[in-house]
C-alpha cells in the first residue's frame, strides 16, 4: 500500500511541475485557431457578397480586420501579420497562369489586408481532419494508459497486499462463543485446563468357555 500510494505522489508531483512549466511560457495559437476564428468571424461577409459590391470588388477574397483578430486571440498584431504572411509563404502555389495563389494579401488595394476565403476553407479542412487524427490517438493512448495503471495496480494487490493479508488472518485464532455452541448443538471441545476423566478402555480377559462353539 505505501508502494503505491509513493507512485500516486510521484505521479501527481510530475503532473504539477509540466502544468507550471507550460504556465510560465505564453501560449501562441495555432495555424487551426487562426483559421478557424478568420473562418466564423468572415463567412457571412464571403457568403453575402454581391455583384457590385463596394466593400470588396473579388467574390474569393474578403477583407479582413487583422487588430479585431489579434484581439479575439489575444496575441499581438505583429505577430499575427507575421503568422498570416508565414501561412502565405508555405502555402503559396502556381496557377500556371502566371498568377499564383496566395491565401492572404497585404494591402491588396492599398488599405485594407484581404483572405483567400475559398483556399483558406480548403487549408481548414486538411489542418480539422489532421487535428481529429491526433485527437483519437491520444484518445487510444490515454485508453492504454489507464489499462496499464489498472493492471499495475491489480499485479501489486495480487502479489503485494493479499499475500500479507492472508498471512495476518492466518496467524489469528479464532475463539467460538458458548452460546454458539450450544445453539448448534455441538459438543464443547474441553480445554487443555480442564480435568475430564478418561474411560477405562483395557482389553477384557480371554474366558473360552463364553466363546461360541463352532457347529460340527
């Protein structure tokens, strides 16, 4: 028992120190929370665009206010430009037109930063699926984990604390009350203190003539 409750501790004590080390650092998001938040705070502007529409003049790229993001996330704008600018980098690919797609734009009509919406929807579904893949194998993981600690803990129950159990009830004796006795209707074992007469059981003397004579 102290073996184990020794590895409880241990286990809760490394817990408290990663969940303090992760603390002390500032959490960034990820490129999945940039585009989900990019993704619910623009999709009724993408899917109410209009021909002739003066807030944006392309039905794909939507204006995006980068300081209201950086607010919702929390981080600050520099380092969110510099996100999106990054994405853009990495996820720049050749049209074989000679214009490249491009998921964002920096001050495309000379004031405002615009999102590639369709591109940036289909980047969003890869990085979800992705993110779903790893959820269910640290879901498995965290599964195998409890089954190993279930197990540890029944090994050193069967080998460590019943063994000792069994010895301690081994070495008690057990007194039958007297009432007991008598209401099962068993005999009393007399105790070695008690004085209880023996019978006499000596061998009767040989006398022929009661022994039973054998027909002729």
């Amino acid at each position: 028992m102290c073996s184990i409750s020794r590895m409880c501790n241990i286990l809760v004590f490394v817990l408290i120190s990663f969940e303090k080390a992760f603390s002390i650092m500032k959490r960034l998001p990820t490129d999945l929370e940039i585009l989900n938040k990019i993704y619910n705070l623009y999709y009724k502007t993408y899917i109410d665009f209009e021909i002739g529409d003066s807030t944006r003049n392309h039905i794909n790229f939507v204006p995006i206010d980068i300081a209201q993001i950086a607010r919702n996330l929390r981080i600050d704008v520099n380092i969110l430009f510099m996100r999106l600018y990054s994405l853009r980098l990495k996820t720049s690919r050749s049209t074989g037109e000679g214009s490249p797609l491009n998921l964002f734009i920096h001050k495309m009509d000379g004031e405002r930063d615009y999102i590639n919406f369709p591109y940036m929807a289909s980047l969003l579904a890869d990085l979800r699926y992705e993110n779903k893949k790893y959820r269910v194998a640290i879901g498995f993981s965290f599964f195998s984990l409890i089954v190993a600690i279930l197990s540890l803990i029944s090994s050193a129950y069967r080998f460590v604390i019943q063994p000792e159990t069994s010895r301690s009830s081994n070495g008690q004796t057990l007194s039958v009350p007297a009432t007991s006795q008598h209401q099962s209707g068993t005999t009393p074992i007399p105790s070695s203190s008690q004085n209880v007469p023996i019978p006499n059981q000596s061998p009767k003397p040989y006398n022929p003539e009661t022994q039973l004579q054998r027909p002729k």
